[in-house]
C-alpha cells in the first residue's frame, strides 16, 4: 500500500534531512517504521512518533483514534521483523506487543509527551496496542 501523500512528505523530507522534519513534528522523535504487507508481501513504509525506552523504541497503534488497528500493526502481527530509521540510521528491529501494567505504563509517559494520544484513547473502544521495536541487526 502506497503511503498517503501526507505521509509521503514527511518520509521525504524525514530521508532528505537526516530524521529532522518541520510543520507539526518538528523536534519531535519520529521513526520511519517499514513493515512487510500482510496480504500483499510488499514493503509499506509509515512514520511515526516513538518513545526511546532503554534500548527499544515504544510506538502506539492508535491510528488517529479510529476503530481499526492501523495497517502497519497488522503487518507486524504477521511479519514482526521490520526495518527502522531512526535519523540518518537505518536498521532492522523485531516488533513485540506490550501488555498488561507495562503497556498502560509506556501507553501513559507517550500521551504524557503528546495529549493527542489521549484524545485517540477517548475516540475509540478498542484498546490502543502499544508495540516495542528491539534492534536485531548492528
């Protein structure tokens, strides 16, 4: 699935900057996370806020608070390994879901840094996930 044209900007401008990106995420942390299509075997390419956590990165699947999972977390749910860019770096990570105390714990420091993920919570009756990505490969 082709990213949205929205979407595409920032994965641009995120490539051509080194991870640096202006309008509403300018100075935030941003990953481009490309996961393997779960129906379609192809790559599929989202950014994305995260949380650095230790030495895991911490993404939530709110997906603007809509009542469905977001795609990305589908394709991580059938084919964990996924490739991250963090900055100029690029690197293979093993997604796993985060559950119980730990994931509302990660889920509350996130909306903490940005409201908006409360404001998702609210939208919809769907438990957010919460997904840690573990680097695989130096």
């Amino acid at each position: 699935m082709m990213p949205s044209e929205f979407n595409q900007q920032i994965i641009d401008e995120f490539r051509a900057n080194e991870g640096r990106v202006g309008g509403m995420f300018e100075g935030s942390p941003l990953v481009l996370l490309t996961t393997t299509g779960a129906k379609s075997g192809k790559p599929s390419t989202t950014p994305m806020l995260y949380l650095a956590d230790g030495d895991r990165y911490v993404v939530i699947a709110s997906n603007a608070g809509s009542d469905r999972h977001p795609a990305w977390y589908h394709n991580l749910r059938a084919t964990p390994e996924a490739t991250a860019e963090v900055g100029a770096e690029t690197f293979e990570v093993k997604a796993v879901v985060v559950e119980g105390a730990e994931r509302d714990q990660l889920y509350e420091r996130m909306a903490g840094k940005w409201s908006g993920f409360r404001d998702y919570e609210a939208k919809t009756s769907r438990r957010i996930p919460v997904v840690a990505l573990y680097r695989t490969a130096a």
